[in-house]
C-alpha cells in the first residue's frame, strides 16, 4: 500500500509519470478495514498529499448503514457490543457475563422508549421517568443504576459517529442520602472467629481471612498457595475465581495486588497449608461457596450467636473500618483493598466517625456532679 509510479502514454510515442495511490486502515465506526485507491495522480507531492486524505477518509468515513434513529435501535446495538467483546480465554480483558446481564436488565427499564427518536431521550425525559419508577417503589440507588447505563449507551453512540456529543456528559448521579457502612465492631469481629473456631463451622477460615486481609471473596476464592510469600509476610493477588465463570487471570481493576499479611495471620496459613490438598488457599465444597450466596451462611450465623447480621462484603469492610480504627494509615489501607481512589477509602474513615473521636472533649461546660439517685416519693406533699 502507498504510492505508486507507473508510464502513462499522453500521445503516441509520449510518455509521463503518473501515481496510483492506495491507503488502507480500521474504520474506526465499524472496525472494519477499509481500502481506497485513485490512480492518473500527476506529481508525487500531489500524491502523497493525497494518500494522507484517503488513510484519513478510511479511518474517519461514517458508513450510510449506521444510521439509528429509535432508541431501541441503539440500545440493541450496544447489547450487541458488550455479548461480542464478553470476557473469553482468548480476550481476558473483555466484559464478565455478570457485567452483561447486569446491564441488559437495567436497560430493560427502557424499553417503554425503544420506538421513541434517540434526540427525544433527553435529560429531561430521563429524568421524569426515573421519577416515575422511583414513585412505583424503585430505590433511587436502582435509578441511578438505569441512569449510568443510559449514559453508557450514549457514550456508545458518540464512539459509533451517530450522535456528535453526549447530552448526558454533564448530568450528575441523582442525589443518595448516604448511609454509615455495616461494620462489626472488634467485640463482634472476635465473636464471630471464636464462636466458629469453637464450632468447627467450615467457613471459619473465610470469615477470619476476609476480616484479617480485607479480600473480595473472588480474590480469596482466587487465591492459591504460590501466591503466599511467608517469610515477607505478604500475598500477591494474581486472579480471581468468579461463580458461574471460573478462574480469570486478572483482578477486578485489572492490575496485581500486593496485600499486607498481619503477624497474628502467619501461623494460621501454615497450619491451613499443612493440611490443605489443594492449590488453592479456601477450598470449600460447598453450594452457598460455589455459587457466590456465602452471605446466606454468614447472615444465618451471626443470627444465631447474637452479633450483627452482615454480608459477607461487610466483612471487608469490617476489615478497613477497624484497620483505620486501629491506626493503620490511610494510604495503606486502600493499598492493601486495592480502592482505586482514596476518597473511596476516606468514606469508611468518615462513616466510622474516626476523625471526631474525642474532639469535643475540651468543650468547657460545668456539668453538676453525680451523686446517689433520690428517691422521690409519687405522693410526696407540694
């Protein structure tokens, strides 16, 4: 591909240079390649001036076909995007079958719109409908969750060419009061190790790992014995097993973690290791473990022994609220849980009301002392 010199006979017996050019690149709506060519070119920097605007119309040239006018059209389109970039052993990068299903049924919601002009889908619009489900007893975490994929399918159709730009750039979440995160206590947290070691309950070692290392349970699930590195007191979170997927070599952010291991923890991987038959550190034949409905087990338990119900994620997030309240520094923590952000670590430092610990005790107010309580007699005289 390029440019190429060629005789051009003008006249009997007379000849001139002339130039083919040909340019082939990705069309970057369709990706597609895509071929031009012109020939009869008369100079070369003609040519190659040339061969830079049909590289350019390869790339940049909309095909007629692509053309969606109804919102349903688009909305398809896009669901047609995610199933042929799903996660695969040949493309471990692509989008997990959870990921897909999540969003086919939050799209589901609009399908009332899908014979509706794609300009019609406005801010405005959305937004009364959003309303409208919240009022029929949807949450507003729900509607928001609707939102975010209806901005995904525009940012979709920006990357398609058939819209210019994104009337859904500048929207913002709908506002979510937000609520304290479901933490266990250390009282609770030591309830709940004790009172399964006591028992000998199979999820033992899960629930103290998960509260000691702050794992997702697909890291923990993921986790082998190559990846425990003893004598430096760390672990390296290499991959993950997901239920209903199997095992992916990558993690959820898609970079390796290295993962702080307490001192205390050290002696309860080897003796697990001495009698594990498995690469693997948790390996537990069981349904609710299998299948990712772990917090059915844990709910269940924690009913039974009189602490907090939790989820087996707020187990994790047991472990950063008490690594913060224990003096852990900031930055470590959301290294060690692998936050993509620190304001996202920052929260549980927030929700746990560290920062005011203790703040007010230099208000000066003259409180009586407290002494024997009186007893007042009901049918004392006035």
């Amino acid at each position: 591909m390029g440019i190429v010199p060629y005789k051009f006979e003008v006249s009997p017996g007379v000849f001139e240079t002339r130039y083919l050019v040909m340019a082939e690149a990705i069309n970057r709506f369709t990706g597609k390649r895509v071929q031009k060519k012109r020939r009869g070119i008369p100079s070369k920097p003609k040519a190659e001036r040339l061969h830079r605007e049909l590289w350019n119309l390869c790339r940049e040239e909309k095909p007629k076909e692509i053309t969606f006018e109804k919102w349903g059209h688009l909305v398809l389109k896009y669901r047609e995007y995610l199933e042929a970039n799903a996660r695969s052993p040949s493309n471990v990068n692509g989008f997990s079958p959870h990921v897909i299903r999540t969003k086919a049924s939050r799209l589901k919601h609009t399908e009332k719109w899908f014979d509706k002009h794609v300009e019609l889908v406005t801010p405005i619009f959305v937004s009364e409908c959003l309303d409208e489900m919240e009022r029929s007893g949807y949450s507003r975490l729900h509607s928001n969750h609707v939102l975010k994929e209806i901005k995904c399918v525009f940012t979709y159709a920006i990357h398609l060419g058939v819209i210019k730009f994104n009337p859904f750039s500048g929207v913002k979440m709908r506002r979510v009061a937000k609520k304290r995160k479901e933490a266990l206590t250390h009282e609770e947290a030591d309830r709940l190790i004790q009172e399964s070691k006591a028992r000998g309950h199979k999820y033992h070692y899960i629930w103290l790992l998960t509260i000691a290392l702050g794992l997702r349970r697909s890291e923990l699930a993921g986790l082998q014995w190559i990846d425990v590195d003893f004598e430096q007191r760390l672990i390296y979170l290499r991959r993950q097993l997901i239920p209903r997927e199997g095992l992916v070599p990558l993690l959820k952010d898609r970079e390796e973690r290295v993962v702080a291991v307490p001192i205390s923890i050290i002696p309860v991987l080897k003796e697990l290791k001495l009698r594990s038959k498995s690469d693997f550190v948790i390996e537990v034949s069981c349904h609710h473990w299998q299948m990712g409905s772990q917090s059915e087990v844990l709910r269940s338990f924690c009913r039974e022994i009189g602490i907090k119900e939790v989820t087996h994620h707020q187990l994790r997030e047991t472990h950063i609220t008490l690594a913060l309240i224990d003096g852990i520094p900031l930055g470590i923590v959301k290294e060690n849980v692998g936050h993509a952000k620190l304001s996202t670590t920052d929260e549980y430092f927030r929700s746990a009301g560290i920062n005011m610990r203790g703040q007010t005790d230099g208000l000066r107010i003259k409180v009586p002392a407290i002494s024997g309580a009186d007893v007042i007699p009901l049918n004392a005289k006035r």
